[in-house]
C-alpha cells in the first residue's frame, strides 16, 4: 500500500510499504479520507514525545472495512467505518488512564491506505456524512465535545465565547454549542473567519490582535460569558478571565502560545470561576458526539482537500493557519 511517511524531522515522503494484517479482535479499514490536526504539524515539526522515525501519522480517517481478524463477525466486511483516534482510555469518566494513547504515535496512522485498528475503536458513520466530512469528525470533534459539553457542562441559553475560530477544534465546539441553544460569539485575527463562524450561528466576533478587545467584546454582546472556550493560553489568558462571568468556566485544551505570564487569582476566586483542562475524550464522550451529529445532522466544515501526493501542501496550510475548517487528505 501507499503511505505518507514521516521518515524524519521535518521529512515526508509517498511511500510503498508492506499492508497491515488484522489481529485477534482487529479490523483493516480501507481509507477513503483522512484529516490532520495540529497534533501531526508538531510531530512533523519534532515538538511532540516519543517521537519515532519512519512512522504513519495522522488520527482522522474513515473507510471501509476490507478484513477482519479472529474473534471479528464477518459481517463487519465491506461496512463503513469511522475510526475513534482516542485509544485505550480507561474505567474513569474523570480523566485518561495511564495507558491512554491517540492514533498516529506511537500507533501507525490514518495518512496510509490501509489501517489495522481495534474492532473496539470503529463506528458506523452517521450516514449524512460524505467521506471528507466523516474524516474531519473524530480527534476535533472529540477534543470539542469532552471540553464544552463534559467538562464546561454546557447549558442551553448561555453565553459562549470561542477562542481562534477556524481550527478544526474550535470550528467544532461553535458548531456543538449553537446546536446546543447557545449564544455564541468568537475571536479571530481574521475578519473573514469572523464571517465565516457567523454563517455557522456565531453572533458575532472579535479581533484579539487589537487592543481593548475584551473591554469591546463586553460591550457588544451585552455581558461577560458563561463558558469561554480556548486552545492558545499565553499572555491573552488574562483577558479571558476577565471576560467571565460570575461562576463561568474557562475550558482549555491546549497551550500553542505557552503558559500565561500571571494568573490573576484573586478575579478567579472573588468570581467563583472554574479554570477545566481537558484533554481528548473517552467512550461515553464519543457516543454522545455521534449521537448529536446524528441527531442534528451536523455537517463538519471541510476546509480544503489534498491528495496523498500533496501532503506537503497540506501540512504547510496548516502550519500558517490558513484553512477554515479541517484540511482532508484522500489516497
């Protein structure tokens, strides 16, 4: 089969390598799409743990399933399958187990042809769905749902803001949140991502390179925010904290701009705020997800394809940040 190898920092290559074979309880899916994340720019960059060279990235695919392996019902063979990138995640609903893993490090990844995975880790796909949408769905999807709806406890009517609208992640938790019932607003550098989050339901959105934006933000959506959700940390966290509102809950599940440089605990304290990590998402998190794509046949917002071919494209607009939405690769 053709897959896109990681063969060194910085360094992918189209190759031939050998095909996966199902093993007891396994299943190989045939890839229709598959989509990247951040996660495989910094492992592409070499900023990620364990690190191993050659290796398949990617966490997103969907397929077909093309062999099963002992103890797999045979039915299985030629269903339509969406992979669940979160692997062995544990008992607890609270938190990732020590065996926690995602797909594309150390497992091989979904940027191949085939793939052999776990019978445990596929779904059928909500049948609304084309393959690039499908393979958009799982590691954004996931990340958003467990962070907005798990662990900010997401109600209807309240007001949310979501920080650096047009990643994947973020795209999603807009897209949760207004199927919710919330009243959602963004942040952007681009006026353009800013208009394309207010087709998706967004109330409306605010630059965050310009300065008194949060004082500006108050104002324009008539109060401070019930849920902030947000991926960059840094020194604009402060201002997040300001824009909370008494009881609100910050949600993070990333850091790409750091640590903050100072933490105001006295606002966070005096306004009883609740400051939730989050990190992907367990099996409960996964059905509940699928089942509001299902549902409300949410449509994930596909910003660009590419051919296997072309992944170097395609990691590159991810690395400038240009798409809107999750960027698709197809064998």
């Amino acid at each position: 089969m053709r897959a896109i190898l990681l063969t060194a920092v910085n360094q992918l290559e189209l190759c031939e390598v050998p095909d996966p074979s199902a093993a007891a309880g396994e299943v190989v899916v045939r890839i229709a799409a598959a989509a990247l994340n951040h996660r495989d720019v910094w492992i592409k960059l070499g900023q990620y743990a364990g690190l191993k060279f050659p290796s398949i990235p990617g966490s997103d695919g969907v397929g077909e399933v093309v062999a099963t392996g002992a103890g797999v019902d045979a039915a299985w063979l030629g269903r339509r399958v969406l992979i669940n990138p979160s692997f062995g995640w544990g008992g607890s609903g609270a938190a990732q187990g020590a065996g926690f893993s995602i797909l594309g490090l150390p497992r091989d990844g979904t940027l191949a042809e085939l793939i052999a995975v776990p019978l445990t880790q596929v779904a059928m796909v909500p049948g609304h769905l084309g393959d690039a949408e499908a393979a958009a769905l799982p590691l954004a999807g996931l990340t958003a749902w467990r962070a907005l709806m798990t662990r900010a406890g997401l109600r209807a009517g309240e007001r949310v803001l979501v920080g650096g609208v047009g990643g994947g992640t973020a795209v999603f938790a807009l897209q949760f949140a207004v199927a919710a019932g919330a009243e959602v607003w963004v942040t952007s550098s681009s006026p353009e991502k800013i208009a394309r989050a207010r087709s998706l339901g967004a109330r409306g959105g605010f630059d965050y390179t310009r300065s008194g934006w949060a004082q500006a933000a108050e104002r324009e959506a008539g109060g401070l925010f019930d849920v902030i959700v947000d991926s960059a940390g840094g020194d604009g966290f402060d201002a997040l904290v300001d824009l909370a509102a008494p009881g609100g809950r910050i949600v993070f599940f990333g850091a790409t701009r750091g640590n903050p440089g100072v933490l105001s605990m006295r606002k966070v304290f005096w306004r009883q705020l609740s400051l939730l990590g989050s990190t992907m998402g367990g099996p409960a998190d996964w059905d509940a997800m699928l089942a509001m794509v299902t549902k409300q046949s949410l449509r994930p917002v596909v910003g660009a394809e590419f051919p296997f071919a072309r992944a170097a494209e395609a990691f590159a607009l991810m690395e400038r940040g240009g798409q809107f939405g999750k960027i698709v690769l197809k064998p």
